[in-house]
C-alpha cells in the first residue's frame, strides 16, 4: 500500500491545485489509503459520503474512528443532522467554498466517499433538471399505486428507452425521479443527462480502489458482523421513531427497522444486511466503471 501511494504522490507532484478521488466500494479500504495519501500530500479530507455527514449515524455508516479523524484534518464528517435536508447539491456548494480556502494553502486535498453522485457533482457539477410540478408527481404515484414497480417500469420504457436500458429497473425511487421529469417537462429524463461540465478552478484525479469479489464480500460480512458487536441494533433502535426519513433508508437501519415491525426475524437481520450490503457494493462498483472521470488512476 504505502508503495502505491508513494507512486500516486510523485505523479502528482507534477500538477498544481488537484483534487484528488479516493473511491471504490464499500469496505475496500478508502479510509486508511486516503489517510495514507493525506499524510504524504501533507493535505486535508473531505468526505463526499452521503450518510457520514450525518451525526446520529455513526456505527451503520463506518464513520472513521476518533483516532482516524485525528491522524488528518477531515471535512463534512456528521456536520448535519438527519432532520435537515442535504444532499448532492448542497454538497457541492458546501465543499466547493471549503476547497477555495484549502487551496489557499495546499496544492492537493483528498475527497473520499462511495457516494459517486457527490463526487461527480463537486468535480464536474450536476446536471440540470427541471422543478417537479405536482401534477406530474400525482401521475407517477398514481402508476405506482396501481401497477406497482412493474408499471413504473413500462412507463419509463415508453417514455424513455435510452435511459430504461441504462437505469435500475428495481430502483423504484430512480425510475419515480426520471418519470417525474419526464411527465413535467414532456421530454425524455436522458435528454438531461450528460450536460456540459462546470469548469474548475483545480484538476480533478480519481483513485479507483478495487478487491477480487470474493476478498470485498469477506470484507463486508466481517464488517457487519463488527458493528453487530458496537451497537448497531442498539444506535438503530434509537432512530426507530424516525424510520421514514430519507437519510435512513439505509443498508444497516431498514433492516432493523424491519425487525422491529416484526417483519424479519432476528436471525435474519443480519444476513439481510451483509446480503444488501454486497448489493450495494456491486452497484457502487457499476457506477465507477461507468463514470468517464477527468483521469483515472488504476
């Protein structure tokens, strides 16, 4: 490892104002690598994970230890609560007057985070959709309501086929999100897709971190298995009054909170999580390979 970094920080050296992309799946190891880099860049971290920023979250979501966050100064680490609204766009304002002070001093800072969505939007800038009217919502729940997923999913093929081939058919919320736009502006959700990117005041890299499957999915049971033993059912159940929020639609809490509605057994819960979890990994891993970054470190 400490070779790899040492190779990175030489080619790096020879650019000025880079932001730098530690990414990859869950558990591969973005945390202690970024740390690493961080400490020979002589730079600071910015987090770029979309439930980390969250302070009542901290063992589901692998926040790095207090010795971690001690080793190297990091940024938007549990710095909003999960009753405010936040997302990649607040990110991206957030953290881009946060690099214009960092750059000041440094001529690298590290983003890290399996949130591909953050990342994009703070190096190249989101894609502009327009506002959702209500009509158009009522239509879409209106086909969920009575068709289920199924007929959301022949919605969007008649919609939009470019972007039916692309999407998760079983990511209910990403096909409500595209039909809304499509049923708002009576255009296809693709035709907002791939705009222009922002122009940036710094260079954007990206370290893609990687494992053989079966190493990751070992990873990812031996993790689960170590929050089990921290606390997760417990700092769970505390968030249980507020299950509907949006932040917590989370690998790590929805399973308990399905057991808490006595809807899994306890014996399930975590197998549910270690299985969801290997899920999420395979579509973090989908994501990156798809991403067309302004340079790819392999």
């Amino acid at each position: 490892m400490r070779y790899i970094v040492i190779i990175v920080v030489k080619f790096l050296m020879m650019s000025k104002k880079v932001l730098i992309y530690v990414a990859g799946p869950t558990a591969v190891g973005k945390t202690t690598y970024s740390i690493k880099l961080a400490k020979e860049l002589n730079t600071e971290i910015i987090s770029c994970d979309s439930r980390q920023c969250y302070k009542e979250m901290q063992i589901g979501t692998a926040v790095p230890s207090q010795d971690e966050l001690n080793e190297v100064p990091h940024h938007f680490i549990q710095h909003k609560s999960i009753f405010e609204s936040y997302g990649a766009g607040d990110f991206e304002r957030e953290a881009l007057v946060l690099l214009q002070e960092l750059f000041k001093t440094k001529d690298n800072v590290i983003m890290v985070g399996g949130s591909g969505l953050y990342a994009k939007a703070l190096m190249e800038g989101l894609n502009q959709f327009p506002l959702v009217n209500e009509t158009a919502k009522n239509t879409v729940a209106t086909v969920h309501n009575q068709n289920g997923i199924e007929g959301l999913q022949q919605l969007l093929f008649e919609k939009d086929p470019e972007y039916f081939k692309k999407v998760d058919l079983n990511n209910s919320r990403r096909l409500i999100r595209a039909l809304e736009i499509c049923e708002t502006s009576g255009e296809p959700y693709s035709s907002f897709l791939n705009q222009p990117k922002e122009v940036r005041p710094f260079k954007s890299k990206t370290i893609l971190l990687h494992l053989p499957r079966p190493v990751l999915y070992d990873r990812i049971n031996s993790r689960v298995d170590e929050m089990i033993k921290m606390g997760l059912r417990e700092e769970a159940e505390k968030l249980y009054s507020s299950k509907d929020l949006k932040s917590l639609q989370t690998v790590g809490y929805k399973e308990w909170f399905q057991f808490f509605d006595r809807k899994i057994s306890l014996e399930e819960v975590t197998e549910e999580i270690k299985k969801n979890t290997r899920r999420y990994a395979k579509r973090q891993m989908t994501w990156f390979n798809h991403l067309s970054y302004n340079d790819l470190i392999k």
